[in-house]
C-alpha cells in the first residue's frame, strides 16, 4: 500500500452499499437513475451491429476525436487539434490518474484545493509526490477561491495544481478575475494546471462558464479533462477525454498506452454520432436547474438548510438543526439506517479540517425519487 492511502474503501462505495442494505433512496452517488437520451440509445442499437468490436487506436477513434474538436470549436470558440492534442479516455479518473502518472514524480508536491474530489489525493501517492492540501474558506455557507493561500502553498518542488471547476460539491466555478488570479500562479511559477471540468454544461441561473481550453495564456501549461459519462447520463460507459498542447500530450499518451491503451470501440464509435446532437448538451443546463430548484422546494418541508449550489448536480445541506453532536459520516450512516436516504458527507472530500455540519444530496434523478426522498427527511 502506498504511504497515506486509507486502506478502507471510498466513502462512496460505503454509502451506496449501506443504501442496497437498507433499501434506502440513493442520492449518494453520482449518478442519474434514468435513461440516456434515446436517440443516443437508438445510435447504439444501430453502431453494435457493425464490425465495431475489436481494439480502437490508442488515442481514439480519429471521427470522435474529431467530432470533439468541433463541438469544442462550436461551443467554446478555440481550436484543438484532434490528431495531437485530443485524446480519447476511459473516464475522467483515468484521464486525472495518467496525467499525474505522466507528469509528476518524486520529490515533487502537486497542490490540491479541498473540497476535493477523493481520487485526486491517492493520485498523487500514486505517482510518488507529495500532495499539498489548502483548504478552501468556507463563510456564510459557501465556499470560494483563495489564490493567496495557493499562492503560498507554491514551493520550488511545486510541479501541478488541481482545480476542479464546475466544483463538486461546493457548486462553483472560475470567473474572469479568478482566472487572471490562477493564470498569473502558473505561468510566474511555471507549473502545470490539472483542470476537472466534467460538469462543464451544468451551469446555472443564466451565468457563462469560462472551460479552461479556452485559456491561451496557459495553453501550454494545462491539461483540461472532461466526461462524456457526466454530460450524456451515461457513466457507466466511462468514456472521457483530455486536452493538452502536443508536447503534454505526448508524455500523456506514453503512460496512456501502458495502462489502458484502448478504450471501449462500441462507445466511441457511438458517441462519435452522437456529438452533432448540440441540444443534448446545449440544453443540459435548464434540464438541471429545474431538478436543483425541484429538489430545494421539496426539500423546505424539512429541517435541512439548503446551501446556494451555482453549477454541478450535487446540493450541499447543513444539518445543524437537525443535529449538532453527530459528525457527518455517523449523520448519513443513521439518515440511511432511520430514514431511508442515502447521501454523501462533506470530510471525506477533506484533507484537514474540523467537522462542518454539510452534506451533499444528488439531484441527477427523476422528480418522484427526489419527492419520496424530501418527505422521507421530512420527519428527520
């Protein structure tokens, strides 16, 4: 076992299963509980017909990679070049984990901002570096950037940051300042940017989000990844994709091609389709705000505070009235044990802070789920 990783499973693979044994509604997970588009599912039938079924070329698929670069072109106005810079994964982690495989080693330190998504930490161990954790403020019942303490936590032995953005969970993202803030860390520091941008098109509340590819003062300092599983309500596919300047991108798809190689040909081929299809994610954002706001007012009938959620399709609740003793991993276990309820506590997803009454609820279901799940909390 590498040195700082927990030995006991994810927090997410112990609260789904506390939810199979007790047959409680999972708003845990990250994942919806409904189909995928059915014209994306009409693609399928139609692609596994076809003699689709052996290895796809290391990188992908060139007409999914290339479909990719003009939806990127389309909807976020910059160039990437399909045959260098694009490349096709078998998931968002994976895409993180052989990005760090690639570009970190030992001795190094690679910051990450907490919150944080909890493969980013064993990610690091992993590749022999060292993580630096900074904590994110948290006032007022939200969380925002802090680039003095990132900048403080910038050493000579830095070599990458990891920012998450649309941020799961705290429902965040980067703004034209936050941007200039982050831009002027790296390139003055000369480090490389991990940006996580799998919920990319759920954005609420009429605001633009700024995708990282779109950054050119970083161009050559980034890695943007990004999910088609997240955006097509298809995880369980795990398909996704990096973006990187050519020079990255080789040193990526050297480790790529020793741990993966290929990834799922019926799923590329697929999605290749199905990229022309721009309402599927065009109108992705109005689809989630109307379950976020769905959820908010079901949920006024109980005693949880709803904290304002911007982007993602997660909702962070403060429970502080229901409880004050309890921490949030012994709240959820007794939630899915009395009520019947599943969701996720907020320290798992942080390095080093004392308990704060949060927990997040996934809102990625259908209306009925998330009414049975309201009125079950109702007598919490």
């Amino acid at each position: 076992m590498w040195k700082g990783i927990q030995e006991e499973e994810s927090i997410f693979t112990v609260m789904s299963a506390m939810a199979r044994q007790h047959d409680a509604i999972n708003l845990a997970q990250g994942f919806p509980n409904f189909d995928p588009d059915p014209r994306l599912k009409d693609i399928f039938r139609s692609v596994v017909g076809d003699s689709v079924h052996q290895y796809a070329p290391m990188s992908g698929l060139a007409g999914l990679r290339t479909a990719l670069a003009n939806k990127i072109l389309d909807f976020y106005g910059v160039e990437w070049d399909p045959e260098q810079e694009l490349t096709i994964t078998a998931g968002a982690t994976q895409a993180i984990s052989t990005v760090l495989q690639a570009c970190v080693q030992q001795g190094d330190e690679v910051i990450i901002l907490d919150p944080a998504y909890d493969s980013y930490r064993p990610g690091v161990l992993m590749a022999g570096a060292r993580p630096v954790h900074v904590t994110m403020p948290y006032e007022h019942g939200l969380f925002f950037w802090n680039w003095d303490a990132v900048r403080d936590a910038i050493t000579s032995k830095t070599k990458l940051v990891i920012i998450n953005q649309p941020h799961n969970p705290a429902g965040i993202f980067l703004s034209e300042d936050d941007w200039r803030e982050l831009e002027e860390i790296v390139v003055k520091n000369d480090v490389l940017l991990l940006c996580d941008e799998v919920y990319e098109h759920m954005v609420y509340d009429g605001a633009a989000f700024i995708s990282a590819c779109t950054r050119h003062a970083i161009r050559n300092h980034l890695f943007c990844v990004s999910s088609f599983g997240k955006t097509y309500h298809n995880t369980g596919w795990k398909v996704g994709y990096v973006m990187a300047c050519s020079d990255w991108m080789r040193r990526f798809r050297q480790v790529h091609q020793f741990t993966v190689f290929s990834v799922n040909s019926v799923a590329q081929h697929v999605l290749g389709q199905f990229l022309p299809v721009v309402d599927a994610y065009q109108n992705l954002s109005g689809f989630y705000q109307q379950k976020r706001d769905y959820f908010i007012q079901a949920m006024e009938q109980t005693r949880f505070q709803m904290l304002p959620t911007k982007s993602t399709y997660f909702q962070l609740a403060d429970y502080s009235q229901i409880s004050k003793e309890e921490t949030d991993v012994d709240f959820c276990a007794r939630i899915i044990r009395e009520y019947g309820v599943a969701a996720i506590p907020l320290s798992p997803f942080m390095h080093n802070m004392s308990n704060i009454p949060l927990i997040r609820f996934c809102f990625a279901k259908t209306d009925d789920v998330l009414m049975s799940a309201a009125q079950r909390l109702s007598s919490c």
